[in-house]
C-alpha cells in the first residue's frame, strides 16, 4: 500500500494506493490520525486506486472519522473502487461515511457544508 498526502482548498487529501488488510492498516491509521486529531480537520480519503480493504482497514476509516469529528472536523470518502465500495456497503458503512464520486467533489462539499 501506498499513501499521497496533498492539500487542497485547506483539505488533507489522502489517495490509498493498492491493498489496505491487517498488514498496512496500522500505517493508514497513523497518516489519517495524524490529519484528525488536529484543530478542525478536514479529511477525504480517495479509494479509486484501492485494490482490497479488509476489516483492520475499515476500523482505520472509523477511528479516523471518530477523531476527525472528536475534533470539529470529518472525513469524506472519494470514489472508492467497485470492490472497495461493495466492502463498505456491507459493513453498513455508506451511513456513517459521506461518500462522492470524485475527490473534487469530496473536497468541494466541505465549503458549501455539505455531507
């Protein structure tokens, strides 16, 4: 797995390349809470180049929204990949997540408040 981390429009953007499982969920968990647990963190995590999420890699998402909103702030899902998007469905995820279908958007929705 990979992680990017850029800024944009005062929003970390985090793009996840390849596979999120038990073994590089620990590092996704450390870049997001370093972004959630600051003042007013704005988060999208782009999934379109995820290949695989596993359970240790949606409890990542979560605590990193928990902290996130712990702190005034959220975290915005950005076009995650088919599988991906079928995993988070079935974990009942789509309700807690504001999900879009591109990362302009995502951050976009920050600015007009929109979930």
């Amino acid at each position: 797995m990979n992680i990017v981390r850029e800024r944009q429009a005062n929003v970390d953007v985090f793009r996840v390349v390849g596979r999120i499982d038990s073994t590089t969920a620990p590092d996704l968990d450390g870049a997001l809470h370093t972004a959630a647990d600051g003042a007013n963190p704005r988060i999208v995590i782009d999934l379109s180049p995820a290949e695989y999420i596993s359970s240790a890699g949606l409890r990542a998402l979560v605590s990193a929204a928990k902290a996130a909103r712990r702190n005034g702030g959220d975290v915005r899902i950005a076009q995650p990949s088919e599988r991906v998007s079928e995993v988070l469905k079935l974990a009942g995820l789509e309700s807690i997540f504001s999900l879009h279908g591109d990362v302009a958007g995502a951050v976009a929705s920050y600015a007009t408040g929109a979930a």
